[in-house]
C-alpha cells in the first residue's frame, strides 16, 4: 500500500469485496461499519485535500501577482532613477550652456562699456582741447581790448589843456570802472 500510484478512493473503499465469507473470519457487522467509517474520513480528506490545493493554487497566483507586481516595481524603479540622472544630467547641461551664454553676454555688455568709456574719454579730451583753445583765443582776444583800453587811456596831444586833460582821464576812468573785467573772465585769463 506504499506505491505511489495506488489511489483509493471513498467509493472504492464501500464497494471492495472481500470475496466469500469465510467460516472463522471478522464480524461482518464490524467491518462494514469499519469500512463506512475509513470511506467518510476519505471523502473528508479529499474534500480537505481539494479545499487546500485550491487554495494553493489561489496561494501561488497571488505569489505570481506579487512577483510580478514586485518586477513591475523594480522596474519603475531603474525607470525612475535613471529618468532622474538623465533629468540632472540635462539640467546641469542647460545650466553650463545658460552660464556660458550669460558669461558671453557679459563679456560682451563689458566690451560695450569699455569702448563706451574709450569714446567718452576721447570726447572729454576733445572738449578739453577745445575748451584750452577757447580759453587761450579769448585770452588773445581779452590781451588786445586791455591792449586797446591801455591805448586809449593815454592823453592825447590834442588834450593841452589841464582841465580837458583832466575830464579826459575821468572820463577814461569812468570807461575802466564800467568795463571792469569780471572775475570769471579774469580767471580765464589767468589760466
């Protein structure tokens, strides 16, 4: 009864025959209840035996849905982190490329700035050229009125007489007092 392929059933168990009845043998009474007894217990295993390997095989779908779900989420996984090291490794791309653009921006609003400074620099020594030719041509012209004025102050032959020569000199005085040089102007002269 140990091989492996035998099988007994519940059903073979209530209709075994035991073959013809024997003058000392068991009390068939006995062994009918007996064999109803082994034939239930049968029908209870197998019906045990049928609940669990159902069970089972929910057991093993359920196993192979979580291998599965559990694959599918290590896949995600790699997914996600190498979705996350492509994202870093395009932000740090954009990133150089923005500071490079921006340092080339810079450096470009710097060279504005520095011929900005050439050009006012040359216009502010133009001005100032400019500026000491006006101050040296009014000068000039400043040195030939006084020369004038000077010219005019001296007596002239024609005044011989004390009192004409002395309204002559207040007259030429009052003529100094109103064209009195300014300071501003004698300041432009001086440098």
């Amino acid at each position: 009864m140990t091989d492996e392929s035998f099988h007994l059933t519940a059903l073979d168990v209530r209709r075994y025959d035991f073959g013809a009845k024997a003058f000392r043998g068991y009390d068939e009474r006995k062994v009918e209840d007996f064999r109803a007894q082994v034939a239930e217990e049968m029908e209870r295993l197998t019906r045990q035996n049928q609940e669990l390997e159902s069970k089972a095989r929910g057991f093993h779908e359920q196993l192979k849905a979580f291998r599965d779900r559990d694959r599918a989420l290590n896949d995600a996984l790699v997914s996600a982190q190498q979705l996350r090291a492509e994202t870093r490794e395009q932000a740090e791309r954009e990133a150089q490329l923005i500071l490079r653009e921006a340092r080339a921006e810079g450096e470009k609003l710097m060279e504005n700035v520095r011929a900005e400074i050439r050009r006012l620099e040359a216009d502010i020594a133009t001005l100032e050229k400019s500026r000491m030719a006006y101050i040296n041509q009014l000068r000039a012209v400043m040195e030939r009125h006084l020369a004038e004025l000077n010219a005019t102050e001296m007596p002239t032959p024609q005044a011989r007489t004390s009192g004409e020569t002395k309204a002559a000199e207040g007259s030429v005085s009052d003529l100094r007092q109103h064209l009195k040089t300014p300071a501003w102007l004698e300041s432009l002269v001086k440098e």
